[in-house]
C-alpha cells in the first residue's frame, strides 16, 4: 500500500495573525507588538518585535496547537527609538506546524 506525501501548508500573514492577536490582546500595553511578518529563511514562520516580553506570554503561545516552536533575540531599537540608551527590543519567531 503506498502511502501519500503531506504536502505542507504555508499560512499566509493574516492567518498567522489571527493565531497570534489572542494573545497579544491578553497581554498589556506595555508589549507594543509590530512589524509582524513573514520569516523567509525558515517555512511556515513569521516574526514581530515587542517592547518588553514575559515567559507567561511565550508559553502561551508555544501551547498552542498550530503552534510547533518560539524563538526570540534581543534586539537594539533603531536611532531614536527608545528612552534611554540601554532599551531593547525583542523579535519573536513564532513556527507553525
């Protein structure tokens, strides 16, 4: 008996958007989410940066069932982009199945 080849789904940027907004509503203003986007180097992922992050909010969405990983790097804020000198920004890469 042969079996099928799954061919893998990419989803578009609303889709992807729509999963992430549950949580991104949960959290406070202080997150500031933006410049969410797709991640070409790896398939089925897409990015955005947030102004402060918590470990309760990317559990919360490593949880979730379309969700297959979360990786995240500190960023530096272009020029003129912060309050002091020490600020940072996250991007958050989010991996669906």
């Amino acid at each position: 008996m042969a079996t099928r080849k799954r061919v893998k789904k990419e989803l578009t940027e609303a889709q992807s958007l729509r999963v992430l907004k549950k949580y991104v509503d949960r959290e406070t203003d202080l997150l500031n989410f933006k410049n969410h986007k797709k991640f070409d180097k790896r398939d089925n992922t897409f990015r955005f940066t947030v102004d402060v992050i918590s470990l309760e909010f990317l559990i919360s969405i490593m949880e979730d069932e379309k969700v297959k990983n979360v990786y995240f790097n500190p960023s530096v804020p272009p020029p003129g982009g912060s309050l002091d000198s020490i600020s940072m920004r996250y991007k958050v890469y989010v991996e669906f199945k």
